[in-house]
C-alpha cells in the first residue's frame, strides 16, 4: 500500500502592487502552481518569472518539495497579464428567453432523449455532431446497401437530418434499435431485461469505422482526413546502446490521453501516454 502525504503551504506572492496568497501543494509540479498565479492574475504560464524563492529564479522542473517553503514566505511574481476581455456590444440573450423559433434560428443543438442507459451512445453521437465537414458529406452521399457500415451510417444520416433546424429533444428510436441489431455487444442486457450500460469510446469507434467505411469513394476517405493522424514510433533496446532505433510510423483514430498524479495538464497527459518500455523474451 502506497501512501502519499499532501503538504501545503500558503505562500504571499506580490505581483503589481498587490500581495496575494496562495496555497501550493509541494507535492505538484511547478506548471501547477503557476496555473493558480495565472488564474489570479490573469499572467499566462510562460510570462511568469518568480523569484525570491530558494535558487534563485524558479525554474519550471524544480522540485518544490525540497525547497523547504514555509507558510506566509514572499516571493515576488514578474510578468504582464493578458489583456481582459471586451464586454458584448449586445445584451446577451439566454435560451430560457428565446422563444422555439429564436432557438431554431440560433441553431441551437438539438438533445437527444435517453431511452434507457444510452447516454454513452448519446454523448458520442453529439461529439460527432460538431464536426460540419462530416455532416456536409453525409448529406451529399447516397448511400445505397445493406451492410451492417451501410446501414447505420444511411440511419445516422436520417437522425442528422431530424436534430438539424430544432432546437426539441430528438429521441433516437431507429438508430439505437438498429445500432444494437447491427452490433449484438451493445445489446447486452442486465438483471429484469434492462439494456446494459456501455463505453462511449467503443460506441464512437463503432459508428467512426462504419461511416469510414461508407464514406471512401475516389480514393478520398472523410473520416481519415478529420479523424487520423500520424505517430512516428521509436524503439531501442534499454540494455544495447550501440544498437540502433527502430522507427515506424502509425496512424491512429483515437490519441490515449494518460492521466496519473502528474498529469496536471491535457498536455502532459497526452506526452505522457506516448512513452512506454515494453519487456521481450530472447
């Protein structure tokens, strides 16, 4: 069993002409603590500079755990705030006081009904949703046939065309029906016969390789121009340096973001899922 003891300390930063204080858990990265002065002061994270601190100008991969900090110590913060945002020239308007037609106008997005543990599918279906280049090929492809890719990718098509112009609640009937026909793991059913609860990113890679498989005509596929991307992968062996790195590329759909107790950024957290050691036998 791992324990891990959070220490905190309150720290006093002067920063124009003010004195704020700040409570810094050593334990976090220094990105961390500069996320708090930035949300304070509105300085950005890479036009810190802080001083007054043990060694002097702090530097982003110091370990504040070692700097013996000590509740109500100063230190001094230089850098220039971004400038606030300008006030609307029109009075914003809420959606509780629109009326159905001004929502329509606003092309606001449409909510889908749950009908029965389908949030996840829910929540994957609107994602796609706010991908126009998609939307726009659907609409002009006829898709013709009767495959399990066909057939959900001409159903998604429909239930586009029912949320586009209304900003009611859309309850998904024929595409969750047919999504479930066309891929039995998602029709699994618990205790009383209740649909199961399922994993949104297997239900947004579902309904992804099934469009990618409709939409491919000229050679040009939709959903590989939006959704892929490249890595480049480097693998030496730890225990032979003179061996040289194998490189690959690979193209991927979904980028793992890797969330530990360091990941205190979206991209830490994506940095962090590229590295890896793996063990091989002979």
């Amino acid at each position: 069993i791992f324990f891990r003891i959070y220490t905190m300390v309150q720290l006093k930063v002067k920063w124009g002409g003010k004195l704020y204080d700040v409570d810094v858990d050593v334990n976090q990265p220094v990105d961390v603590f500069k996320a708090q002065l930035q949300s304070l002061t509105g300085v950005p994270v890479d036009r810190q500079k802080i001083s007054g601190l043990k060694g002097g100008m702090l530097k982003d991969d110091a370990d504040l755990s070692s700097m013996g900090l000590k509740d109500g110590q100063k230190c001094m913060m230089m850098g220039t705030a971004e400038a606030p945002p300008e006030a609307p020239k029109e009075k914003p308007k809420f959606i509780e006081d629109m009326t159905s037609e001004e929502k329509a106008k606003e092309y606001l997005p449409s909510g889908l009904q749950n009908l029965g543990n389908t949030c996840y599918l829910n929540s994957a279906l609107q994602t796609m949703r706010i991908v126009p280049e998609l939307w726009q090929d659907l609409k002009e492809t006829n898709i013709a046939g009767d495959t399990p890719e066909q057939q959900t990718t001409a159903a998604l098509k429909v239930l586009n065309a029912q949320m586009n112009g209304t900003p009611e609640t859309v309850a998904p009937n024929f595409f969750v029906q047919l999504f479930r026909q066309n891929y039995p793991q998602f029709a699994q059913q618990g205790e009383g016969g209740a649909f199961s609860q399922q994993d949104a990113e297997e239900a947004w890679t579902q309904i992804l390789s099934a469009v990618a498989q409709t939409l491919t005509k000229d050679d040009t596929n939709t959903v590989e121009q939006l959704f892929a991307g490249e890595l480049t992968v480097d693998m030496k062996c730890a225990e032979k340096d003179d061996e040289p790195a194998e490189t690959r590329v690979e193209r991927f759909r979904s980028l793992k973001c890797h969330i530990n107790n360091q990941s205190s950024t979206l991209e830490m957290g994506l940095t962090g899922g590229q590295v890896g050691k793996a063990f091989r036998c002979g």
